[in-house]
C-alpha cells in the first residue's frame, strides 16, 4: 500500500479522511523566447492538482544527502536528468519545505523562485523539444514529515538514532526536488552520509561504502524505474540477513536493534511470498528484494520498491500485501491517485489469495464474510455507502474501499470468468504492463479481450456505486 494502515484484515480499523496540499506556480521571471514556453505547474491529477510537472520526463535523479542525525539536519545536492518535452522557457520541481541555496541547468546558473511547493526554474538558454537537460539543485535544512488524518504522519520520520522515509502519496517533495507523481518514474542514485557507525539502507542495491573523517558514505542504486512515493531510506543502526529466493533474487532484510527478534521471522516470509507470488503473477519485476522494519511502532507499513519498510510487526499476510505491491502499484503503476484500487485492491487480494493456497478460507468465503455482514457492522459505509472504490476521493484514499471493496471486485471478477481466465489475466496484466502507468479502463479492457466476455456491467457495479452490488 502507501505509508499503511496497518495491513486492513477482517478486524481493521475504520479510516478517515485526509487533505491534499495545492500551491500555485510562480510568474515568469522574463520573457520567453519565441516558440519557448512554460512547463505546466501541475501534472493534471484532478486529486493533487499542484502534484508533478509538465514539460520534461525525468530519467534519474542523484541524490546526494548529507544527515546529522543528532541536530536532524541535512545538507544535499540533487542532480536531475530529464528530456524536454516541449520548447521550455521554465519548468517547475515540486519541493515542499527545505531551502534552496543555488539552482543549475546544463552547469549555467538558473534563475528560481519558490511558492508553495513549486520550485520554478529558468534556465539561462530555452531548452529545445527532445534535448536532455540535467538540473543541480542545492538545497538543505530539517526535513519535517507531513500529516493526512487517514494515515498519519509520513515523509521523513525523525528516530532516535537517525530516521526512515515513507513518501506515499506525495511526501517525496518534502526531502527532495522532484516531478513527484506516479506518471513520471525514474532511476535513482542515493549517496548517503552520516556519522560513522550509523548505516543506511534503501531501495535496490547496495554501491558500496566508504569511511573517511569520523563519516560514512553509503552508495544505493534503484536501476528499475521507480515511482517518486516509493524512494526510501532507513537510518540507524540495524542487523541485516541476506539470501535469496528460489528464482534467485537476492534478498536483503534489516530490523533494527531492538526488534532482533523479528528478523528471522521477516526474512524467511520473505523469502516465502516472493516464492509464491512470482507462481501467480509472474516474474519479480526488480533485481533484489527484502524488508525493513524500523525501531518505532507506527501504524502502517509501506511498499517502497524493492524493499518494503514495515512499522509495526509484520504477519505473513503483511508480508504477503506489501510484496504483492512490488507487482501491483510499484512495478504497474497508477497514471491516476483517483485509480488507487489498482494497488490497494490486488494487494488485499492476494493475502486472500495466499489463505486459499496455504489452508485458510478462500478467497469466495473471505468475500461472504464481508457481503453478509449486517448493517450494524462498524464498516458497513465504508463498503456499501460511503464512497465509491474506483474514485473514492483524494482525502478518502486509504479507507476500507479500495482494500476491501476493491479485493472483491476482483473475486466477483474471477467468479464470472473463471479460474483459468481470471490466474492469466493476473500475469498478463503484470508482464504487459511491466514499469509502466495504467487505468481502470485498461484493466476492463485486458480483462475483456483474455476472457472474450463484456464486463462492464461488473466493473460499474463494483467500482462506480456506493451501493452493495445485488447483479452483476
């Protein structure tokens, strides 16, 4: 999922509602030349409209991050390389707080201003359709996490020893410059500096690490691209276990000092759902994989790519729901937040899933239980009368919906077209769709063409009303 609620099983509590940020971009600083215009401030998703850019594509950011844990400061460098989509007079970064010290394109001295959360740059030159640009943004401070009533507090979360980063849905701009939205994805390199004897830990694989002057740098590279909300760091002291699945991924798992006792246990689950999962839906689609489980309980965990962070102790359903994200929202993306039930939903499904498969209920039993329950049951709106799953509303993401109302689409979806159609379709959406974005439509239209059925019916009863659904 996103920062988590903690994992939402039959018992989960209800959610309530949070608010996005919106911010305006700045006026030109001078006139552009002719043909060379702005990019736009907002990348056009109706539920975080100041969120992401237009004008360019960013192909790798390289962070380089300075942290003193101590005074929870951070001194950092961005270098950004993108390609114009358009003749750019300027273009905006998303940043939310920090301050910003100096600004490049191309090794030229750029002109910038802040609002909000948009970091508009001009560059010295207009910079032409189809070119690649790199932009160096220097910048630091104290990162502050910011706060949905849904989920909590996330972005950079202060520990005693250091400090982790969740980002979901837009908390990737509050500790670095970014095209932060889904649509937009990127390769990443992290060099991250920070007292000897304190480690680091992020997405993909480890670069190395190098020791000079009472300091440490540790080296990280995300090679797949990746969405903005999921680049992830863990700071602090932790014990680490590798290994690898049966396929032959490497896994990397860390807890920290005072949840020992738990790394066993997340490793091997680990290495179990990863087992299974690439039996269901196909091929793992990134180089490494493992998990983090941080120092503070907080209630919710998160499927940072590659290697999820979990903020509470994590069953094997848990483990189950988060890996099954590295398919369904990491790997295939949403092209819209209005369509999270791409993610939430398959990733409650598959912990039904995995209890049909490993002695539990099934999946169709898991779905009575929840069709059936009475109109006194504490989360009845929330499914049949509060929202619907396929547009449940920028400050209505991470309710019980998309989870619940979402894995049961999916099971009514599977009880229409059958087994054989419904476990195909799963490994063709993941292998067509592979880092790449996608919408509901897409789903309804693969999930037509592989079953030879017309489903529209179902998705609109499932996804489009608030009412518990009697046909379909």
């Amino acid at each position: 999922m996103p920062p988590r609620i903690r994992t939402l099983r039959l018992a989960a509590a209800a959610l309530t509602a949070g608010a996005c940020v919106l911010a305006a971009a700045p006026p030109a600083t001078a006139a552009a030349p002719h043909g060379f215009r702005p990019g736009a401030p907002g990348g056009g998703d109706p539920y975080f409209p100041a969120e992401g850019n237009g004008g360019y594509d960013v192909g790798h950011y390289d962070l380089s991050l300075d942290y003193a844990p101590a005074a929870d400061t951070l001194a950092a460098t961005a270098v950004i390389s993108a390609r114009a989509t358009q003749d750019l007079s300027r273009f905006d970064l998303d940043l939310k707080q920090l301050t910003v010290k100096s600004v490049t394109v191309n090794g030229r001295k750029a002109k910038y201003t802040r609002k909000g959360q948009e970091l508009a740059i001009t560059p010295a030159k207009g910079l032409h359709r189809g070119k690649k640009f790199t932009v160096k943004v220097v910048y630091g401070g104290t990162p502050k996490p910011i706060e949905r009533p849904d989920i909590g507090k996330f972005g950079w979360i202060k520990t005693p020893d250091g400090a982790y980063v969740v980002s979901e849905p837009d908390g990737a701009s509050t500790w670095f410059p970014s095209n932060d939205h889904p649509q937009d994805k990127a390769t990443y390199t992290y060099k991250v500096t920070v007292p000897k004897g304190t480690q680091v830990l992020s997405n993909g694989e480890p670069g190395g690490t190098t020791t000079k002057g009472g300091k440490s740098t540790f080296v990280w590279n995300e090679r797949t691209p990746m969405a903005s909300y999921l680049a992830m760091l863990a700071i602090g002291k932790f014990q680490v276990k590798k290994g690898k699945t049966a396929s032959g991924v490497p896994v990397i798992t860390a807890v920290a000092p005072n949840r020992a006792d738990e790394l066993t246990t997340i490793h091997d689950d680990t290495i179990k759902a990863i087992d299974w999962e690439e039996k269901v839906f196909g091929k793992y689609p990134f180089q490494s994989t493992g998990g983090i489980r941080v120092g503070v309980d907080v209630e919710f965990s998160l499927e940072t790519q590659s290697r999820p962070i979990y903020g509470f102790e994590p069953d094997q359903g848990v483990i189950v729901h988060e890996l099954a994200h590295q398919w369904f929202g990491d790997s295939v993306s949403v092209k819209r937040w209005k369509d999270i039930w791409l993610n939430e939903g398959f990733a409650t499904y598959a912990e039904w899933l995995w209890d049909e498969q490993h002695g539990g209920r099934t999946a169709k039993q898991t779905f009575d239980l929840l069709y059936n329950e009475p109109t006194t049951w504490p989360y009845y709106a929330d499914l049949w009368t509060a929202r619907q799953a396929g547009n449940p509303g920028a400050d209505e993401m991470f309710t019980l919906t998309a989870y619940y109302r979402g894995g049961m689409t999916l099971q009514a979806l599977r009880g229409r077209i059958g087994d054989k159609a419904f476990f195909a379709l799963l490994k063709q959406w993941t292998k067509l769709h592979r880092n790449g974005n996608v919408t509901t439509k897409d789903f309804i239209a693969l999930a037509e063409k592989v079953s030879h059925k017309q489903l529209d019916g179902l998705f609109h009863a499932w996804l489009y009303t608030k009412s518990k659904p009697t046909t379909w």
